[in-house]
C-alpha cells in the first residue's frame, strides 16, 4: 500500500516519516511502539498499517527512503565538477546540514540502523547499508586527484577514518542523550578535515 502513501499531501507524509524516523531512532527496531509512532503523526495505528503492511515493511521503507534523501541531497552537477578529496568530503557534509533542517531525527535513525543488532530487521538492514556505502563512496569519489597525496596514501582508509570519528561523535552524544549542536559538529568536522589534509596531502597541496 506504499502507493497509497504517496498520493497523500507532502506535509502528511512527512509527519509519518518524521514520527517513524524519531521513535526508531531514539528506541531502535524493537523497543519503538508503532502506537506512539502514529499518535505523533497524528494518524490511527491502523491507518500507519494501511500504508505499511508491518512494523517491519515501515522500517525498511524508512531506511531507503533516507538512502534516497541521503543521495538526492549531495549528489548534483556541482559535485560532479569536484577533484580535490575534501572539497568533496565539505560539500557532503555541509549538504548533510541542510538536510537535517528538512529532516531533523534522520541521523538518529540512520546510526541506529547502523548498529542495530539481532532484530528482526538487522541482517537486512546490515546487507542494505554495506550495499549502500560501496556505492555511495565510487558514486562520489570517482573524480578525487590522486596525484594530491603523498605516497602510500590510500583516500578511501582517510574516508573510513572520518566516518569512524563522525559515527564516534554522534554515540558519543546519544549516549549521554546530549543534544546534537550541528555547528558544533561542523566546527569539529573542519578541524579533522584540515589535520588530515596536512598528514595525507603533498606539501603544495595544503
């Protein structure tokens, strides 16, 4: 019935969206009630069912629905036109910024499917992701200037690392149920960008 789902006004959508993305990922898969879900969009339990068979066929649609957000945001004409390593990984992540004014619990929920583990959706969502991140970094990376780094630099390893700390900085805050200070973030996120640019980049690159 997801067709069913399309054809309502945008803003609804994206109430129901919203709702799903905060509840799965404030409580992950199991813990969040499709009750509290709908309540917080502002629909019947039944009707969330109208459009998604299950708590399950929600969820997914939830995760490729971010995968499409995710790629319709950073990918476009400019991105296409970039060479140098972390003028790609700044625009990423500045586009990324924009996004979460649209969709405001899309990191939560996205870390949360990240680390799910032994849900009824987590070896799905763990073949989906690994999916995903192979080809999000050829889609994105395919025009980096390697000739910038010095010898025996591998960029994709310089990626992983990024994405480790940035994946770090989020738990970090989830944990402690610290509010996410976005600019915070992106001052923090500069900061790594330009320490590993002076260790990766050749001198007259820096």
């Amino acid at each position: 019935m997801e067709n069913k789902f399309l054809e309502l006004p945008k803003e609804k959508q994206l109430r129901i969206i919203n709702a799903g993305m905060e509840y799965f990922g404030q409580y992950g898969y199991k813990n969040a009630k499709t009750d509290d879900i709908a309540t917080k969009a502002g629909i019947s339990k039944g009707l969330l069912f109208y459009y998604f068979k299950n708590k399950k066929s929600f969820y997914l649609y939830l995760y490729h629905f971010c995968e499409k957000v995710l790629n319709d945001y950073i990918e476009d004409e400019y991105l296409n036109q970039l060479t140098d390593f972390f003028d790609i990984i700044d625009y990423g992540a500045r586009k990324k910024l924009e996004m979460l004014t649209e969709y405001p619990y899309i990191n939560h929920f996205i870390m949360e499917a990240f680390y799910s583990q032994k849900e009824a959706v987590s070896e799905e969502v763990q073949q989906l992701i690994q999916k995903t991140m192979n080809q999000a970094f050829d889609q994105y990376f395919h025009n980096v200037d390697k000739s910038r780094f010095k010898d025996g630099i591998e960029f994709k390893e310089i990626y992983q690392m990024l994405v480790w700390m940035s994946e770090g900085y989020l738990l970090d805050k989830m944990r402690t149920n610290e509010a996410i200070d976005i600019k915070l973030m992106m001052e923090d996120f500069k900061k790594w960008e330009i320490m590993f640019k002076k260790i990766c980049y050749r001198e007259e690159y820096q």
